[in-house]
C-alpha cells in the first residue's frame, strides 16, 4: 500500500544519520556529527535543573529570551529590534527554518541557495512546494561569484514576483566554514532589494568564528532587516544540541506568520529549556571568548594534521566548527570511499563531501568534512589513529592506494 | 506577562490569574496574528484564524479571571519524572538524540502500547518520537497527505487541526458529532467518503466534547476504511483520562494496523505539557514517511526529557489509578456545580474537558457568551464555535476544563454560583 506523499516518496533519508549509526557499529571515533563530546556549561545546566524543579513543565512562551536576544542583536549588529513582535522562539534553529519556509514559500517559488549547503535545506523547500536553485561558490575559497549569483534569478522568478523568490544564506558556513566577507554581504544585499526579495539566515555559528573575524549579520546591512528572517538556536553556542530551543527574528508581519507556523508544527519549544536559556543568553563576555579560543586551537589541530597527513588544505575555516577537507589529486578514491577507508582502518568516521552538493560541480566527490566540536582528548586520539596510517614522508597509505577495479 | 521574566529561582505566581493568549493549547504568544497585508506571507496562512483567543484572553487578564479555559494544568508533574531529567541533565545527555527518538523511549513507547492494546510493534521501525503529539500530527499529514487530498476530521474538532491540514494542502471534510450523545453520524460518514478521501482523523477520547468513540462506532469506521482504502490518524493523547469507558485504539481492530497512524504524548498523562515529548506509532511504510517529515521539521526532540520520557512511561499501575481518580474527583466538582448553576451539561466520557449549553443565560451566542462570564462573572471558559468549520454549529456550546487544582475549581464555582444569572424567558 503505497500512501507516502508524492513529496515524502522523494525524501531519501539522511546520509549524516546513517554514517553516525556505521561508526557506532564499529565503535569508531565520530568526527562526523556536529555535536560536542564535552560537557555542556555548568551554570546552563543548573539553570534547567532549577526550571524542572521550580515546574516550569506546562506549555510556555518565555518572553525574556527574546528580549535577551534582541538585546544581543543590538549589541552585535546594530540592529534594533522589537522583542514583543519579532521574533519567534522555535524547537531549535530547524524548526524555526521549517517555519520560516512555510512561512513564506508557495508551491512553485525558487529559492536560491548557496552550493555547497547542510542537506536539511533542500528537503524543507521542497516539502512546501517550493523549488531550490543553487548557485556554487567557486573553490578552492568557495567565494560568491555575483555573476553567477544575478543568473540564478531566472525567467520563472521573475513571474515569481507574485510568488517571491527566496533567497537562504547560510554564514558561518556549514560544511566549509566560511565566513561571508561584507563585499559579499553587499552583493547579495543588493540584489535582493533590486529584486525584491526575501533572504532568510541560519546563523547558528554566530558565536564561533576565527582570527579576530566577526560575523556580519545580512539583515544589518542597509534594506536588508525589513527583508531578512534570522534563525538561530541555543545549541552551538551552548554545547546543548539536545535541548531544542531556536529562534527566528524576522519584520513583523513575517514573524506572526512565522509563530502561527510554529504553532501548528510544535506549539511550544519545551519549557524547562526556554527558562534555561535566560541564563545562557545572559552568559558574560568571558563565556564567548573561552568559547571562540578553545574552538580556534582545536581548528588549528585538526588543520595541521589534516595538511601534515597530504590533504590539499587551502582553506582555514573561519567559522563554526567544520573543517572541509579535499582529497590530494593522487588519491583515486571518492569521499565515500575513502571515508570507509577511514572507518575500516583508522576507527574515524568523517562525512563525505558529495551530499552537501547539488549542482553538477566536478568537486563534489573530492571533499570529506571533519567537525572538531570534540574534547581534546578525542581530537587526539583521531590524530593518532590518523597518523599510524601515515607512511615515511607523513602522508596517508590511502592516498597513493589504487584501488583494483 | 511578569511571570515569564523570572530569574533563575524565582516562584511563578498562581497559574490561574495568568491568561496566555492566542491558542487553547498555546505557550503564550502575546502578539496576535497580523497577515493579510504582507505581500511576502504565503497563501496557506490565509487558513489560520487565531484573533477570538487574543480577544478572550486580554479580556481575562483585565478582569482577573479564573481560567477554566486553556487545556493546561496549573499543577505540577510527578517528582519521579522531573527526577529522571534532572539525572538525565547531569548524565550528559544534552546532545542530539537519535532523530527519530531514544532507543529507550521507542522501547518504552512500544512496551506501554502493547500493554494498552496488545499489538506488538518494532520500536525501531514503528515508533517515532516527535517534539509533543503536535509535531506528530504534522509530520503525519505533511508526509502522508498529499494536495487535494480530502481528510475527514468529526466536529467539533481540535483547532489546530484544519491550519495543519491546509498546509499539506489537503481538503478538510467535516462531519458533526452533535449533542447529547455526540455519537458518530455513520451514514453520513459513509456518503462522504469518496476516492478522493486520504484520511480520516480520529480524536479519542475527544476534545472538547470528552466523548469517547464505542467499540460499535470504530468497528463501523474500520470498515469503511478497509473498504475504500483509507487511512486512520488518530490522536489519542487523552487515552489515560478515560472514565465512562475503556479507551480503544482503532489500530487495534482488525485489518487497521497496516492504515493507522496512532499518535499520542507525554504531556497530558503526566502533566508536562511543556515537555514536548510525542509519539507516532505506524507500520514501517508509513513510519517511513512520517520519519522523514519529521527530520526536516525539528530534526530531533529534547534528549534528557525523553529519557525522563521512560520513567514515566514504564509508570506503575497505580499512577495511572491515582491520576483517573483525582480527575474523576475534579470533574464531579466542576460538573455538579455547572449543572447547579444552570447549564445543561453533556456528559463526558473521558479528557479533562466538559462541553455545556449556556442558553439558560440568555447571551446570543458562545463568544458574547464567554465575554460575559469573564467581564461579570469572572471564569474564563472557551466559545466552540471556532472547532467546526461552520462556527453556527458550535453557537451554544462553551468548553470548562477541569485540570486544575481543587482550590480554583472551587473559586471558579463559587463565583459562577454567585454572578450567574438565568435569564427566564
């Protein structure tokens, strides 16, 4: 009996859950899912345990997590924004993403999206009939090529109009780590108001980027706030992926429409949580320091290994906690191959680069991510197990392995 | 709303005096909705209406009315589940879950169900857990209903439901349970369904009206299913607050396993309606789908309150006595005294809902209705009209809740004993 939606039929199941279960099966370390192996903050965690106590449990809207977070956008961005109408508390930055889309995207509306991308985003636009286009950003420092970027608004978009066309951006960059430089910014910014239309963030690595680099925040750029939905969430910042409790900010008419999205999807972020996050968003400047450090020195680790052991590694990460990695030209094996590779005779897991890429791109099966959102020990021990696989001059056996066809 | 902008340790005031606005079930939304006018807003909000909540509730907090209308507790859940996510918090357990639920909970989902209704089910391919019965129901229909499908829902039926509906596109087919005995219309039902019928959705034990769907009436249901190839989402998130009769999962019946999606959640049976902790129980083919949705709606569901999830879940015998019986115990307060008082009450079989008449009182409709109960009488109650699709349907029915502690049920009374006035004709 065949009753899945047409929609659903199309879905294939996500590629970065199945790695994790592989790497379970084989008890190997993960440096595939982006969430740490370190313990969340002490004073957030109290701050639940006090929530459950003091029954906080029944169905709620904590106000003062959007007066928090309007506060920090003013702080970080400039930005002045209305607590009691814009912005929407949502379970984690995914549900506040699939709100926004169902927000604002009818069937037939494109929305550019930028290549390579976090899987999620595909599906979401497509589950409300909408229909992505990618624009690719040109290795090997995945740059925005704004020719590239005006030609993806086509014909239909234009008819579109009526239908707005979207467009999603996605800075500090998941899987590249990529920080959007503000030359950038302005070029998408200006094409949006010369187009009219609608950009939505996911800046869930707001809080995590490198070498004294600040995020930029689209919607603090001219024209861009009446047209911009934010999305962010507790969980990276935080190290509390598992708490579920994400945000969007977005004009007010946009908004409304977004909660009454919400609404309808979980009614409610889970409530101990919501009480929780008071206490993390009100976390001193000192929190986001130690944090932005730690994660700097365990990206220098990771990025010298990965260049000790013959990865070609153009690119430093400049943000979030993701390191794409691409195979040297010697290596004959794909990114699924060689992640087995790894799985078989290192014990690490890492996540091939194909998935994150949806255009026709020749790259797209050199590149392998590598997340460092682990304690050091574990980075350690990958490095080791990495290294024994090293020959005499410290490159990996794999690369130079041909393999019999 | 002060309470919300409490610290760390600070004691929420009484629940009763506080109104959150907009939804039935809702956390407390303050700003009503605003569409229309925004070029950017898709076209399937054009479904939701939200404003006679907003209406009601800033009307309440400005009286200072007690809530009998919002379908939450204003008490607490049991210690032994608050201690289990406490431990789970303190275990580490932070991070995301298994998308599709701790392995543990699925378990424990499966374990409780076969319990309930004596169907073994695969936890690992048949269970999903989802952000509370909420997103279940979504994923549900995003993933299983296609546009232009029709969906059968009976009325008056749980508000959300039609928005939902509207977003997967489907088309909402209404057939109207109707005082006294609200018992299901099954003729009408049958010359309703047609080829294009995807789905009926089933809520039992039903809110608002706390009916409960017989054995006769599921069987009559089933068979048409069976006959025109339908499926069955069933929301059955009150099946622990059955009083009149026993609970039955329509998956139980024979040849409905394989077109049955049963949803259900933590937060009503254990009073943490804000944990958010639901569940979707299906055969794999439609689990599948429902899997799928649900990934790209949230994409995991709190890790320490589904391990507390467990806890509850594996709950002896006697919580589930002791939370029948201290209902039973609420709802003959709330019930005695709303028929002391004058309202002709229909009898409920199971939720924490009670559905009444209030023409006695002589007010035009169930919004003017509950406008004057909360402006002269001081109780808040909820106008039915806004659950069918033609809100003429619903003019004389008002909602009471009784999931409240003792102490404000009888406030609520006391007050309607005094203020409420039947207007003779």
């Amino acid at each position: 009996m065949e009753k899945l939606s047409s929609v659903a039929k199309a879905l294939a199941p996500s590629p970065i859950q199945e790695l994790s279960f592989l790497a379970q099966r084989c008890n190997a370390i993960n440096l595939a899912e982006g969430f740490p192996d370190f313990v969340a903050p002490a004073h957030i965690k109290n701050a639940a345990v006090s929530a459950i106590n003091s029954d906080f449990n029944q169905y709620r809207h904590v106000q003062g997590i959007c007066d928090y977070v309007a506060q920090k956008m003013k702080e970080m961005h400039g930005m002045s924004i209305d607590p009691l109408t814009d912005i929407v508390i949502c379970c984690g930055q995914s549900e506040a993403f699939a709100a926004a889309i169902f927000a604002i995207i009818d069937h037939g509306d494109e929305v550019i999206v930028f290549d390579p991308s976090y899987e999620t985003y595909d599906t979401c636009i497509r589950l409300t009939g909408g229909v992505p286009v990618y624009v690719g950003l040109d290795p090997p420092y995945w740059t925005l090529d704004p020719d590239k970027l005006e030609k993806a608004f086509t014909d239909k978009t234009k008819a579109v109009v009526l239908n707005r066309p979207l467009l999603w951006q996605h800075s500090p960059h998941n899987p590249t780590g990529k920080v959007f430089t503000k030359d950038e910014l302005e070029v998408i910014s200006e094409v949006c108001t010369r187009r009219d239309v609608l950009a939505v963030t996911d800046e869930v690595y707001e809080h995590i980027t490198y070498d004294s680099r600040s995020h930029v925040s689209l919607a603090s750029l001219p024209g861009m706030q009446s047209r911009t939905v934010i999305t962010s969430s507790l969980s990276k910042t935080y190290s509390v992926t598992g708490w579920r409790v994400g945000w969007a900010i977005a004009p007010r008419c946009i908004a409304s429409a977004i909660r009454n999205i919400h609404i309808r999807l979980t009614d409610s972020a889970p409530a101990p949580f919501q009480e929780a996050a008071l206490t993390a968003l009100r976390s001193p400047p000192s929190y986001f320091e130690t944090l932005r450090s730690d994660y700097e020195s365990k990206r220098d680790c990771i990025f010298e290994l990965l260049v000790k052991v013959g990865f070609k590694m153009l690119f430093k990460p400049q943000g979030s906690f993701f390191v794409f990695a691409e195979l040297p030209e010697t290596c004959s094996l794909s990114d699924v191959e060689f992640v087995e590779e790894l799985i078989k005779q290192a014990g690490v897991v890492a996540v091939p680069g194909a998935g994150f890429f949806h255009g026709d791109g020749c790259c797209s099966r050199r590149y392998i991510r590598f997340a460092f959102c682990k304690s050091n020990e574990t980075l350690s021990a990958a490095a080791a197990k990495i290294s024994e696989l090293a020959e005499g001059d410290g490159r990996l056996k794999i690369f130079e392995h041909v393999f019999a066809l | 709303m002060a309470e919300n902008e409490s610290t760390q340790n600070s004691v929420p005031p009484p629940l009763q005096c506080v109104v959150f606005v907009s939804e039935l079930r809702n956390g407390g939304n303050i700003e009503p909705l605003v569409t229309g006018n925004s070029k950017y807003v898709a076209k399937r909000l054009e479904k939701f209406k939200t404003t006679i909540f907003t209406q009601m509730s800033s009307l309440a907090i400005k009286h200072g009315a007690i809530n009998l209308g919002q379908g939450f507790p204003n008490f607490d859940g049991p210690d032994f589940v608050k201690e289990a996510a406490i431990q789970a918090i303190r275990d580490g357990k932070n991070q995301y879950a298994r998308g599709c639920g701790v392995p543990d909970l699925n378990l424990a989902v499966a374990e409780r169900f076969k319990k309930d209704t004596g169907l073994v089910v695969d936890p690992e391919r048949e269970v999903t857990v989802t952000s509370g019965c909420t997103e279940a129901i979504a994923a549900t229909m995003l993933s299983l209903v296609n546009p232009g499908d029709e969906v059968v829902v009976f009325a008056p039926f749980y508000d959300s439901y039609e928005a939902t509906l509207s977003m997967a596109g489907a088309v909402t087919k209404s057939i109207t349970l109707r005082p006294p005995t609200f018992s299901a219309p099954i003729d009408e039902l049958r010359s309703l369904i047609s080829k294009s019928t995807r789905a009926i959705l089933l809520n039992t034990p039903h809110n608002p009206t706390g009916k409960m769907f017989t054995r006769d009436e599921l069987d009559a249901i089933a068979s048409l299913c069976i006959e025109h190839d339908v499926l069955v989402f069933s929301d059955e998130v009150y099946d622990k607050l059955a009083f009149e009769l026993d609970h039955i999962s329509i998956a139980s019946l024979p040849g409905m396993y394989e077109r049955t999606v049963t949803l259900n959640s933590l937060g009503k049976t254990f009073s943490l309606t804000g944990w958010k902790i639901g569940w979707a129980i299906a055969p794999p083919h439609l689990t599948w789908g429902v899997r799928q949705a649900h990934s790209f709606l949230t994409f995991a569901t709190a890790t320490p309150l589904q391990h507390a999830a467990v806890a509850a879940l594996r709950a002896p015998d006697s919580y589930f006595e002791e939370l029948r019986r201290d209902y039973l115990a609420k709802k003959s307060i709330l019930v005695e005294w709303l028929k002391s008082v004058g309202f002709k009450v229909f009898p409920s079989s199971g939720t924490y809902f009670v559905v009444v008449d209030h023409t006695p009182f002589g007010q035009e409709n169930d919004v003017a209705f509950c406008e004057y109960l909360i402006k002269e009488v001081g109780v808040v109650a909820i106008p039915t009209s806004v659950f069918y699709l033609n809100p003429e349907e619903g003019k004389n029915l008002v909602r009471f809740t009784f999931c409240k502690d003792e102490q404000t049920l009888r406030s609520a009374v006391e007050r309607m004993k005094e203020k409420l006035i039947i207007k003779k004709h």
